[in-house]
C-alpha cells in the first residue's frame, strides 16, 4: 500500500505550482533525496502563488511543522501544490503539498505538507499591505 493510501488521502488540494525531477545531486549517502531540497521546491511554489496573490515581492517568515511521510528517489518528479489559505493586512498563509510521481509509473504519493507565511514587502523590503 502506497503512504498516501496509508494516510487516506487520494488526491493533492490547490494549484499545481511546481513541478521538477529529483536528481542525483540532490540524494543523500542512501539515495533518498535530501528533505532540505524537497522544502526548497515548496517554498519556491509558495513564493509563486504568494507574488501572485500579493501582486509584488513576498518574502518567506515562517513554515509550520512538517512531517516526512514517504522518502522520493531518483527519477521521481517532484509535484508541489499551492492553496492560499488565509490572508492578513501584509502576510497570508499559504498550504503546500509536495507529491511524488514515482519514477516511469503513474503512481503518486504525498511526500510531505505544511503552511509556510509570507509577508508581502516593497522595494526595501518593508512590509506592504496585500491588495484585496
């Protein structure tokens, strides 16, 4: 059974906002693509949806907690969701799913979620409201 079977969930909520293949640079001594890159796919897909949402320039404050559910592998390609969840005067919460499609198969499995905030900044990078 596939984690994302395990889990209970069958299909990916938001935008599809990136969408990249893991390589072999991007493993550990074991082969299992490092965390710290499939976090770094995500906060680029977040930093897409927020500069859209914000209409301008958004930097990243914080990601809530994130749990590893299923390890990726070379040749999986990395699918990351995007779904505005909230938005304040000057930030918004954006909820991020990263997905594997396994290599040469159609399957998909959910890798990893969390909310990541951004603040919408200006030039020098001051907080700025967020248009409504």
């Amino acid at each position: 059974m596939s984690p994302a079977a395990q889990t209970g969930v069958s299909a990916p909520r938001g935008d599809l906002t990136v969408r990249t293949i893991a390589m072999p640079a991007d493993t550990n001594a074991n082969g299992d693509i490092f965390g710290g890159w499939v976090m770094s796919q995500m906060d680029q897909a977040g930093g897409i949806a927020g500069v859209e949402r914000a209409q301008g320039r958004v930097v990243t404050v914080k990601v809530d907690s994130m749990v590893f559910i299923a390890p990726m592998k070379v040749g999986d390609v990395l699918e990351v969701y995007a779904e505005v969840e909230s938005i304040g005067r000057t930030s918004m919460k954006i909820r991020m799913e990263a997905w594997a499609q396994r290599f040469q198969t159609t399957i998909r499995d959910k890798v990893t979620d969390a909310t990541f905030t951004f603040v919408a900044v200006d030039d020098n990078g001051r907080p700025r409201p967020i248009p409504r």
